[in-house]
C-alpha cells in the first residue's frame, strides 16, 4: 500500500474503518437509526457554529454542490459565481444545467478574492438570486475569506453557498458568524472517513427560497428539500449508506474530541511551505495559502509524472497532479485531517527531496530537516 498524501481521499484512522464494519440495521424503518443520523447531524451543526439544518447526503461531495444549485436554480435565474480558481469556474456548469445565468466575477488564481474588489463589482450590478463561493480552491490551495465575501453578499440580499470540501476541519469555520446560506462538505478531506458522503448545512432562508419556487425542482436525488421532514416523519427519500455514515459519525466524534486541530494543520503548513521554498521549488500561490494542501510549480526542464511516478514507485508516496488549466504545470500535497501529522509530512517531504536528487533537480537541502526544524521552533 502507498501512503497516500493527496489533497483527498485522505488517510482513514483505524476506530473509523472499524465503524463501518459494524453490523447494519434497516435504515429506512429502525427508528434507532434515525437517531443516530440527527446525532450526528447535530454534531455537525456544533461544529460549524450553527443551528441550521444539517443532512448527510448518499454521493461524494460533488453532490453537495451540485445539490445546493439543482435546488435554488429556476429558469433564467441570475447566479454569480465568484471564480478565482477551478472549482469555483465550475460552479458554473451546474448553474447552467438547471437553466440559470451564471455570471462571473472573476479574479487572479494567484491569490485570494479581495472583498473590496468584489463590492465595487455588487455596487454596479447585485441583481442575484445567490451567489456561490469556494472556500479553498484545492487545484490552487487558494483560501477565500469567506466570512467577509458571504456577510457582504448577505448585505445586498444574496443568498450564499458556499463549497467548504477541502477547506472544513482544518481551516475555522462560523456558519452563522459568517452568514452562509448553504455550506457544503464531504467526507474524504479533512473530516479523514473515505469518500461518498455529502454534508449539507442550509439556512431556513434558504429552504424557504427553495420552497417558493415557482417550477419544481428538476431532480430527485439532488433536491434538498426531499430531507426536510425526514426526522419528523422518520422517513428517508432513499436508503441511506448505514456503514458508510457509521464511519462518519467516528471520524465527526475524531474532530471533536481533538482540540487542536487547527492549530495543528495551521503549524504542519507553514513549516511544509518553509521546506519547499528552502528546497529551491516555489509554490504556486502568491498569497492565502490553504492549511489544507500545498500546492507547488513543476521546475522547469522537468514533468509533473517524473515527480509523482518517482515518488510513488520509489518511496511508495502517493501525492498528486492537477487537471484543467494546471494539468502538468503543478504537484499538490495533501495535509489534511489524518495526514497532518509531524511523522508523515516528514515522511512526504524526505521522499520529494529524495525524488528531485533522482531527477535531477539541484534541491537545495533536505526538505524534511527543515520541515521538523520549523515544526520545533
């Protein structure tokens, strides 16, 4: 087995994978079951600072977003889409598919949304039924301050949703601090339980948008408010994953539980961004750095799959390449949930070094030493 360091699928701790293979009940008529879905709903609720609705979804969190746009979306609705990276660009897509206009507001991949920026845009046009936002833009590792852009598209009357998959348990979170309308999650990141599960934390605002439309919500599966009643009725629209949001509940109990998550991811991302740059490679970003993922330029004279291959095949260290605009030009590391411990990065960082000696890239240093002493400062 690899020791997989990627931006998601993350590590899986060992009370986690036991979880999942406890014995299952019905879901759809043990009433027990139920309890323990609105548990755990309501442990995500705690963690994100909110009494907002909250529902665990069957699908990889591309369903969340998917989800929030199907439900909100009607005919010639106007959506702004704030784009300064991959995913946020590709919120677009599901705007359109439900027939609504999405229209950009784009800005440098390089660094984070400026907020000033953005209400110099509102000022001249703010005529939006929401808008949707990237909280960490995992091609990039790019960091939004979502809680000024949400609380000033909440200023004109916007709703929000917001795309938090690679940002949520290693980067802080207010939902209500932050006046988000709809926060989007999964399970494969941060949160450290494998991928197929979609959290969903939406507003009673929201709901009732949802609710007044005037032309029914064009899907079943990705219609949030099939959820609405389940608790009160007991009722799920379709049988949930029972193993699957087993695994979940550890891995949300893991997150509480550890008090110093955050300060940890924020420590283990400085001191890897440190041992990059000391190892002669630069990083992709100019500014607002993810304490999730690291995100670093291929040398030039080099490709992305000597470094991935070496490393993989070599030092049994999976990390990973981008796609679309960054396919070959950039590696990622992932640094989430799990995988952000002092043992593994040091682990990750020693085989990179070890890789660019073998390809011959001139590193400057051991990227590891420099990593531990950063970490021990």
């Amino acid at each position: 087995m690899y020791k997989t360091m990627t931006p998601g699928p993350t590590n899986v701790r060992e009370n986690v994978r036991m979880a999942r293979s406890l014995e299952t009940t019905n879901p759809d008529i043990d009433p027990a079951f139920c309890e323990f879905y609105k548990e755990t709903c309501d442990r995500l609720a705690q963690l994100m600072y909110t009494k907002n609705n909250v529902y665990i979804l069957g699908g990889e969190g591309i369903l969340g977003l998917e989800a929030a746009c199907a439900s909100l979306t009607e005919k010639g609705d106007r959506v702004l889409v704030i784009d300064n990276g991959i995913f946020g660009k590709g919120f677009a897509d599901f705007v359109t598919m439900y027939g609504g206009e999405a229209v950009s507001f784009v800005s440098d991949y390089h660094r984070p949304v400026e907020v000033s920026k953005l209400e110099e845009f509102l000022k001249k046009d703010s005529d939006f039924k929401y808008a949707t936002v990237v909280h960490c833009d995992t091609p990039s590792g790019v960091l939004n301050p979502i809680k000024g852009i949400c609380n000033l598209l909440a200023s004109y009357g916007i709703l929000t949703v917001v795309d938090s998959v690679a940002g949520m348990f290693g980067e802080y979170v207010n939902i209500d601090e932050s006046k988000i309308d709809i926060l989007c999650g999964g399970s494969q990141k941060a949160l450290s339980a494998p991928p197929g599960l979609t959290m969903l934390w939406v507003s009673d605002k929201a709901i009732e948008t949802m609710e007044n439309r005037k032309t029914p919500i064009a899907s079943f599966y990705a219609n949030i408010l099939t959820f609405k009643n389940y608790y009160k009725e007991k009722w799920f629209p379709y049988t949930m994953p029972i193993s699957d949001i087993y695994g979940l509940r550890a891995a949300v109990d893991n997150v509480m539980a550890d008090k110093g998550i955050l300060e940890r991811h924020e420590k283990i991302a400085a001191a890897t961004r440190k041992a990059v740059l000391a190892g002669g490679m630069e990083l992709y970003l100019e500014e607002g750095y993810s304490n999730t993922v690291t995100v670093i330029k291929v040398p030039a004279g080099f490709t992305d799959k000597q470094i991935l291959e070496t490393m993989k095949e070599k030092y049994n260290v999976m990390i990973s390449g981008c796609f679309d605009i960054l396919a070959g030009k950039v590696i990622r590391i992932g640094h989430m949930g799990e995988n952000a411990n002092k043992e593994d990065m040091k682990n990750v960082l020693d085989a990179l070094t070890k890789t660019l000696k073998d390809i011959g890239f001139p590193v400057k240093c051991n990227m590891a030493e420099i990593f531990l002493e950063e970490l021990n400062k």
